[in-house]
C-alpha cells in the first residue's frame, strides 16, 4: 500500500511547480526570454546592471508578459478559491463561482461598456461593478425568501444569472455587427490577451481583500459543511460566517472575471481536484486550490498563446480541458462506490 503525501509536502511540491510553471510561460513565446535576461531585467530595477538584453524584450516583459501571467494566477487562484468556498457554503459540491449570478453580471456590464464604446478600462470597470450588483440583488433577494436559506439564495442567483444573461443576449443583437458584436462575443469566450499592469494593479485590491479573510477562515468553513445545526452547536454564528464567506468569494470572482472575461470549469475541477490530493479538510483545501487553480490556468493561458498562430481564447480551452477531467473524476468516485 502506497504512503499518501501529507498535505503540507503536497502543497509546497505544488509551489514549486507554479514557480517552475512561471519560469517556463515567461520564456516561450513569439519573442523567447531566458530566464537569465528575466533575472537580469528585473534586477536591473534595484541594482545598476549593464543590459545584456534588448530593450523590446523589456518592454514586452514589463508591460504584456509578466503582466499576463501574474493575471493568470491571480484569477485561477482567485476562481479556484471562491469555488471551493460556494462548496462548503452551499454543501453542495456542484458549486462554482457563477452560483450567485456574478459571472452574468459581469457580461452584462462588459456587453454594455463595449456597446458605448467606453474603452477597456471603463469595460473592466463596468464587468466589475454589474457582478458585485448582481450578487447584492442575489443576497438581498435571497435572505427575503422562506425555508432554507441558502437555498433561496441559489435560486435567487438562477434569476438573476437568467436575467443578466437575458439582457446581454439583447445587447448583442443591437450591437453593431462590424465591431461591437465580434468584441463581446471575444470577451464572453475569457482571454488574458492585452493584460496590461493596470490590470494587475486593478484586480490585486478586492483579490486580497477577498482571499485573506476565506485563508483565515478556513477552519471555520470545516463547520460549515457539517450542517447548520451542527455548526450552532459549535457556537458558530452561522448567518454571519456565511455572509462573509460568500462576500469574499464574490469579491474574488468579480475581481478575476473583470479582468479576463467569462472562464469557466476551474471553480468547479480544481476544487475537486484538490480533494483527491488532501482531502476535505478546508485546513489544506484552500491553499492546495489556490496554488492548483494558478497552476492551471498559467498552463492553460500559455497553450491559448502558443499553439496557434491565433490566440485561442482561454475559456474554450478551459471547457475543453475541465469536461473531460472532470468527467474522470465523476467516473473515479463511481468506481469507489
């Protein structure tokens, strides 16, 4: 019988394959960077060092490069995060990040932005603020409702997601068909492709302030899946703890779909994936999902760049990729059964 990995090995074994991940997707591409110019171009902002590289590989590394991958592991990390914590929450492990309608929310906004021509900070903007509206009419609806909490909450996030999604089916039929419709159809398919270090800077604020509290809590999230009742008993103020669970999920998640558009599947698989590596104590859960969703989505994001001359959108990729994988572990848990 084989000697499983602890959860701390698993997750610094992981570490190092984000890091390695990262080296690797700064030096492939169009314009190869080795690591030794990455290094030096770096260090060249603290310490004098004569430039051995050229300037276009610095320019393409501090504005579009490093800039694109930081992106793809914050919103992988953030997405991968937010969907184990709709699980707990909900006790339901077919949550994602779009339970609460804040995926829908932020097309319709993006839809909207791009249909008055507002530019792309405005776009991210309006994704960003339409998400976090749509989960407030979600929570607001949803703590109204009779019976079950949570439960009212779900479908209160299905009408609201319906509704968004109503409304920017009807944006793009009267969006222009030579130039909006094409942008928002590429921006509802997710891509990374123009991540500019304002970019960065933008999702960093509300992904820190969403992932500190959901990394400090996670004890207290084991509570939640044991049943509300069971969590009273405890003396855990059940309303309260899950009110801000859910605040910082949403948060992470308008944060990531802002900045990269509509990417699904990694709320859902990497979570699972996760617990076949370290189980289901959240303890572990959510920094392994953390650490695994960045993995995936940089690797993810350098296949979209490079394996056609054509950038491919991430969340094809991501739906062609997490289907399968995720069917595997559906079949797995069946065959355990």
């Amino acid at each position: 019988m084989k000697k499983q990995l602890s959860p701390t090995t698993v997750f610094f074994l992981l570490l190092a394959v984000l890091i390695g991940s990262i080296l690797l997707s700064v030096s492939i591409g169009r314009y190869p960077i080795q690591i030794g110019e990455l290094l030096g171009i770096l260090f060249s902002k603290i310490f004098p060092i004569e430039p051995f590289w050229t300037p276009v590989q610095e320019s393409l590394l501090l504005q579009h490069r490093l800039p694109r991958i930081i992106l793809a592991c914050l919103v992988g990390c953030s997405l991968s995060v937010a969907g184990a914590a709709y699980q707990g929450v909900f006790q339901n492990p077919m949550a994602a990040p779009d339970i609460l309608g804040a995926s829908s929310g932020a097309a319709f906004g993006a839809a909207l932005a791009i249909l008055f021509d507002l530019g792309k900070t405005m776009i991210v903007v309006f994704a960003f603020g339409f998400s976090i509206l749509s989960v407030v009419l979600v929570m607001y609806m949803g703590t109204r409702t009779r019976g079950k909490r949570y439960l009212g909450l779900i479908l209160a996030g299905i009408m609201v997601g319906s509704l968004a999604s109503s409304g920017t089916s009807f944006i793009k039929m009267v969006a222009d068909p030579e130039d909006q419709l094409p942008a928002i159809t590429y921006w509802l398919m997710g891509s990374l492709n123009g991540s500019k270090p304002s970019d960065v800077v933008f999702a960093l604020v509300p992904m820190t302030l969403g992932l500190i509290p959901l990394i400090l809590l996670r004890w207290r999230i084991n509570l939640l899946t044991l049943g509300e009742d069971e969590a009273k008993t405890m003396g855990i103020n059940v309303p309260h703890l899950r009110s801000v669970v859910i605040v910082c999920a949403t948060l992470i998640t308008a944060a990531s779909v802002a900045v990269s558009g509509v990417i699904g599947w990694v709320g859902l698989v990497i979570p699972h994936l996760s617990r076949r590596l370290v189980g289901n104590n959240y303890r572990y859960l959510l920094p392994t999902a953390m650490v695994m969703g960045g993995i995936f989505l940089l690797v993810v994001d350098s296949m979209s760049r490079n394996l056609l001359t054509t950038e491919i959108p991430i969340g094809i990729l991501t739906s062609f990729i997490g289907i399968p994988f995720f069917m595997y572990l559906i079949l797995g848990e069946g065959e355990r059964h």
